[in-house]
C-alpha cells in the first residue's frame, strides 16, 4: 500500500511533465535538449537563490507571521528565476524550433527541475510512510499548478524579450501578468501565513490562478502573433 500511494503520488507530480511533451508538437520536434538545458539554468539559478535567501534572510520559525520585509526580499530574489528564464529563453543556443515551441520547451523543463528539486525528496522519503496522507496529493496538485504557471512565464517572457513587434496596448498587461506570476509565491505565503488558509485552499487557490493566468497568456500570446 505504501508503495501503490508513493506510485501514485509520483505520477500525479511528474506525470504531466511527461504527457505534456508526449502530446504536444514538442515531442515531434525533438526539443528535449532544449529543456535539458532549461532544467541546468534552473538548478544554477536555485543555487544561487539558496545563498542570497541564507545570506539576506532570518530561518523562519513556525510560529512565525507573515513578514512584509522578509516577503519583500523573497519577491527580489524570486526575480532571479525571471532573470534565469531571460538567459535560458534568450542566450541559449537552441535547435530550429519557432518562438512558439521555444517557450514551452524551456517552460517544460524549468518546472520539471522544480518538481524533482522540490518534491521528489519529500515524495520519497514521506509517501511511503505506513500511514496515509493527503499531503502528497496536494503536494501533486501544486505541482501542477506550477507546471502551467511556469510555462504561463515562459511564454510572457518570449513576448518581453523575444517578441519585437507586438502591440503598445498589451506591453503594459504583458508586463503586469508577468510581475503578478513572479510574485505568487509571495502570494501564496501571504494566504497561508497571515490568512491562515489551510494547504487545501490555497492548492484550489493556486490552481484556479494557473488556469486563469494560461487563459490570459494565450490571448495575449495569440494576439501578439496576428499581423499588425
């Protein structure tokens, strides 16, 4: 039993990682080394993220409220993975792919590193505990979650830096998803900690946000590649 809910909660993680390249044009464009290379910026710019976080930031303790200025410099170093996705997005060199399959491929595989930095240890080490809990599924869900919101990023950023000619109306609204993406973290933090929500709302929390910020990604994405 122990074995089947760590199984299952492997999948829920990892699983849509891999559906998503199965079932998408990335698959056909052989773009794997594109993420590969995504996943190594990735596992860079968490390293260095773990030095300013140990150097500029107090350990929490669990008691702790929400604190502003420890939220803030969180936010200021969570602007290193949009500088991270900017070198991977527009310094690495990449196969003939269009700009289209050049952000999901990097969106694909800077979250599949997240999930297995993240998750893969605690899955490992928890769901195989002999008694059973909803955390690892939740733990999945948010997965999920971040997968979408990552690849939502990815494809704003290829508009930011990539895209040349795109409409002056939506720079503003591209700009504005993009910081409100960067900052969800933050926001999240905020609901559990000073909220109070409990990890089921704030996962049903996360995954309406990621639904919604595809929706608008898209349309700004489909809007940008129309002719002007």
């Amino acid at each position: 039993m122990t074995v089947f809910h760590f199984l299952n909660c492997a999948v829920l993680t990892f699983g849509p990682h891999v559906v998503y390249y199965s079932a998408t044009p990335l698959s056909e464009y052989d773009t794997i080394g594109t993420s590969v290379k995504a996943a190594v910026v990735y596992l860079g710019a968490a390293l260095v993220k773990l030095v300013c976080l140990a150097t500029f930031l107090k350990v929490p303790d669990v008691n702790d409220s929400f604190d502003p200025y420890q939220e803030l410099m969180k936010i200021l170093i969570g602007f290193i993975d949009v500088a991270g996705l900017y070198f991977a997005l527009t310094q690495l060199t990449h196969r003939n792919i269009s700009q289209n399959h050049k952000f999901q491929a990097v969106g694909l595989g800077w979250a599949f590193a997240d999930s297995v930095l993240h998750r893969l240890a605690p899955l490992w080490i928890g769901a195989r505990g002999l008694e059973f809990t909803w955390e690892y599924i939740f733990q999945g869900l948010e997965a999920n979650a971040n997968l979408v919101m990552t690849l939502s990023l990815a494809a704003l950023g290829s508009l930011m830096w990539l895209r040349k000619n795109k409409p002056r109306t939506l720079i503003p609204i591209i700009y504005a998803c993009a910081l409100l993406l960067a900052t969800m973290p933050s926001i999240t933090s905020y609901l559990r900690r000073s909220l109070e929500w409990q990890t089921p709302k704030v996962v049903g929390f996360e995954l309406f946000s990621s639904l919604v910020m595809a929706f608008i990604s898209w349309q700004l994405f489909s809007a940008c590649q129309r002719p002007m």
